[in-house]
C-alpha cells in the first residue's frame, strides 16, 4: 500500500512575524500531536499477531500496555495545554470544521469528568507506581492461581508476568468489570479514542494557524511525496524477545 505524504513549506518570515503566542500554541501542539502519534502507533505494534507461545503474549500485551500508559501521560498534557490556551482556542474553535468542534466538545467532556481512565492511569501508573493503587490490587491478585514469571540467561529477555499481573488487578479493582485484563482492554480503548480525538484537534489547530499566519496558505503550495509498500498498520510487529548484542 502507498501513503501520500504532503510537504507544507513554513516560510521563515512569517513565522517571526506570528503572534508569539498563537507560535508557541502550534509549536507545542504539534510537538505533543507527535508523541500522541507515536505512542499511539507503538501500542498497536507492540501488540503479538498470532503468538507462538503464552510468553510472546504475556511480554507484548505488557508492552501495549505500558505504551498506553505513557500516552495517557501525553493526552493529558494536550488537554493541559488546550486549556492553557483557552482564549486562543476559543477563537481557533470558531475556524474548525464539524468533526474538530465535535471532538473537542468529546476531549472536554472526558476530562470534564472528576473520575476518568487517562487522568488516572497519569497520576498512578504512568510515570510512578503509586503504591496504595497497586495495594488496592492485592486481595484478587493473591486469589489468582498460576502466576508466572519468565526468565533468561540474559537480562533484556526477562520478563516479570507477577508484577504485570499486579497491574491488572489494581486496574480492574478501580473499574466495574468483573475481569482484569477485560478492564485493562477497556482502558486501553478509551485512550486510544482520547488520542484519536486529540489528533484531529491539533491538526485543526495547525489548519488555522496556517489560514492566519500565511499568505498564501501554504497548504495550497504543498509537494506531494508517495511512500511506497507501506505496511498495514496492524501487520506491523514490535517483539519484546530478542538476541542481545554480542562483543567485537
């Protein structure tokens, strides 16, 4: 499959002479939208297509997993950011299109509320493992039978399933389903939606900064690049297991 990759040249003189603030708010927007895209994709190809065994499993879904808490990390900055920016972004709403008013209304209605997965997953799990969260997770964790831990001879291989189980357990005893990974799953689509609604609102914001900052509009001058056997996003593979680097 082919993907068309257009080249929006951002000439230099009309960059210094944007508003410093609308500047920065693009700037940052784009630099967040990045890392979104990134974490986002990662979580997806670090997901095993047809595992060979329980470990290849168990080491991926721990992967996606931690991917996805990284990018609760990063939804959360762009929801920061978007109301750091308010007033700006109040007259940037006005230029979006349907689909970009509607997801921000989405974006402010999931962070709207007191309670939500990716505030959560920020503040306990993503960047600090919040003792008393994994605490919460003990009673069913110690009720679970079979715990597995998977190691090497060498120590990029190991993979501590325990702690992972841990994880799960504290996870669901925050939600209301009756099954830990089935919690973890949930979570992890919501962010997943969080980002996608993310990423259409900063390509938005890019849009207008581009119509008031740029004459012409740059995007009308935009090169065309075609990227060749692209792969399907969902064909792509990201193992945890591999042969370490050897010694010369």
């Amino acid at each position: 499959m082919n993907v068309d990759v257009f080249v929006v040249e951002l000439p230099s003189a009309d960059l210094r002479n944007a508003p410093e603030d609308e500047l920065l708010f693009y700037l940052q927007t784009g630099l967040i939208a990045n890392e979104i895209n990134i974490l986002t994709k990662y979580s997806l190809f670090a997901r095993p297509k047809n595992p060979e065994h329980k470990v290849v499993d168990d080491a991926g879904f721990a992967a996606s997993s931690f991917m996805c808490r990284l990018l609760s990390g990063k939804c959360f900055e762009a929801y920061k950011a978007i109301q750091l920016h308010g007033k700006l972004m109040r007259t940037y709403r006005d230029s979006f299109n349907a689909s970009q008013k509607e997801q921000l209304s989405y974006i402010h209605s999931f962070f709207g509320k007191k309670a939500n997965t990716v505030t959560t997953t920020r503040n306990k799990v993503a960047f600090h493992n919040d003792l008393d969260f994994l605490r919460a997770g003990i009673p069913t964790f110690l009720k679970e039978e079979g715990h597995l831990d998977y190691l090497t001879v060498e120590q990029g291989n190991t993979f501590f399933m325990t702690s992972e189980n841990l994880l799960l357990h504290a996870t669901y005893n925050s939600s209301e389903l009756d099954d830990p990974k089935k919690a973890f799953e949930q979570i992890l689509d919501e962010q997943l939606s969080i980002a996608a609604a993310l990423l259409t609102v900063a390509f938005g914001i890019c849009r207008v900064f581009y119509q008031r900052n740029f004459q012409p509009n740059p995007i009308k001058n935009e090169q065309r690049i075609t990227l060749n056997a692209v792969s399907d996003l969902l064909d792509i593979q990201l193992p945890f297991f591999a042969v370490p680097l050897r010694k010369t």
